[in-house]
C-alpha cells in the first residue's frame, strides 16, 4: 500500500536524515542524467525531490503522484506542477516523456504491472526511465522509520525482469544512500563521505537500487519479398524437366528388344 503524502512530506522535507537521504539519491541522478535544455521529465510516485535541478532547464516538469498516496503542491512558491493521477491511466500523451523518475511508486502498489505499462506507454522511443526502490540485500528497507521500509524491496535481478517484461530494457544498475539509516549527528556529517567513495564498492551494499530503461521498439514485419524482381532470370528454365537423349528406350521412335 501507498503511504501518505504527508509522511512523505514530513520525511523528505522536515528531518535532517530525510533530507540526506533525498540529496544522496539526487546527487547519483543528476550524475547519470546531466540537466539538458528543452527535455519533458516526469516523476511518479514520490519522485518530485529529485525534480527540482530540471526546474530551470527542462521544457515541461511534471509531478505525478497516485490518488491511494494524495498529492501535494509542488514546487514550493512556484507555479504548480503536480497532478493526482490514476496508477494505470496517467494525463500524458503516448510518447511524450524524454525522461521519467519511479520512486516510491513501484514497490508499493498493488498493481505494478499497470505502472510499468504506463511508463511504457508515454515514454518516447528514444526516451530513458529510472526506477528507484528499496534494495532487498541494504539495511534500510528494515527501517520502519523511512518510506524504504515499506512495500516490496526488490533485488538488482526482479526489478530487472519485471521491467523486459513489459519490453523496457535495463541499460545500466546502480545505487545509492550507503549511510546507514540513523540520524546520529556522526553518520549525517560524513553521508557526503559514504556516497562519494562507497559507490565503487558492490550495489548490493547501497539501501536503494537505481536501475536505468529503456523502452523497445520493435520492428514492424513485413510478408513477402521487399522488392519485386520485374525481369526475372531465364537462365534455368526447363532445368527441372530433363530430355531423353537419342537411342534412348524414351526416345520418340526407339524400339524396344
């Protein structure tokens, strides 16, 4: 089940480990995905704390937050770009997305096949999506005191075959947010520390697996030959039909003894 929007709120916004952990996430998705002018990024779920460096650069920023969560206006003091949105019907053209952020969207609802075939849908051929949620194997999908330890954390390998099955390729895994999940004034002072050099270590040590897709595009089939041969070769006609030679007992004329 979802959480609330206003816990969600409270956690990203309001405590010193939530606003950590939102900086550490943020920090791995912008270095995977430099801002670039005139993109259409959109963030479900929980995503719209990751949004805010595309705010003076992207086209259009889009927050969209499933009605079982709530939503919330965002950006604070700007014009709004939040939207309550249905998990299995969102209010975006097909193909429209250049960019698109899953985070606290997945793990937790009831219907992840309905999602991923959203994200499908309004991504572009050429468009690019990342999913982020609780890794299975960290430590902080077992605090109850975040949003990651709830729902379903998922391994580096089920989040990548749920996402082939709804024909988006994973093109590359990550993670992130290495400190533990306390808010000891020790472990929030050196967070900076830990994301920087504990990124070279195994994914599986990091509390959220970031795994980067791609939508696929198959190729239309086609029936028959792509090209008519107008003038064909006459060179082996008549090869299938062999002629008796002369003498022969199937020669016109031969007699039989």
């Amino acid at each position: 089940m979802h959480l609330d929007v206003l816990d969600l709120r409270n956690f990203y916004y309001r405590t010193r480990l939530g606003r950590a952990a939102q900086k550490a996430i943020r920090d791995q998705l912008v270095s995977l995905w430099p801002p670039r002018a005139g993109e259409t990024i959109a963030g479900y779920g929980f995503a719209v704390p990751l949004l805010r460096p595309w705010l003076g650069t992207a086209a259009r920023v889009v927050g969209l937050m499933p009605g079982p969560q709530g939503v919330m206006p965002w950006p604070a003091g700007m014009p709004n770009v939040s939207v309550l949105s249905e998990e299995n019907s969102w209010p975006l053209p097909s193909e429209s997305l250049d960019r698109l952020v899953v985070m606290h969207g997945l793990e937790t609802t009831d219907n992840p096949a309905g999602v991923l075939q959203e994200c499908a849908r309004v991504l572009r051929p050429e468009g690019r999506m990342m999913v982020i949620v609780p890794n299975r194997a960290g430590l902080w999908c077992r605090a109850d005191s975040t949003p990651f330890g709830y729902g379903r954390p998922y391994s580096a390998g089920q989040l990548e075959a749920q996402l082939r099955a709804w024909d988006l390729l994973p093109e590359r895994t990550t993670s992130a947010l290495y400190m533990p999940p306390s808010d000891a004034a020790f472990w929030l002072r050196t967070s900076d520390v830990w994301e920087r050099y504990a990124r070279f270590t195994p994914w599986r040590s990091g509390g959220v697996i970031m795994v980067e897709a791609s939508r696929q595009v198959w190729s239309p089939r086609r029936g028959g030959l792509g090209a008519v041969v107008r003038r064909p070769l006459r060179v082996l006609e008549g090869a299938g039909r062999p002629v008796a030679e002369p003498g022969s007992a199937s020669a016109p004329g031969a007699r039989r003894i």
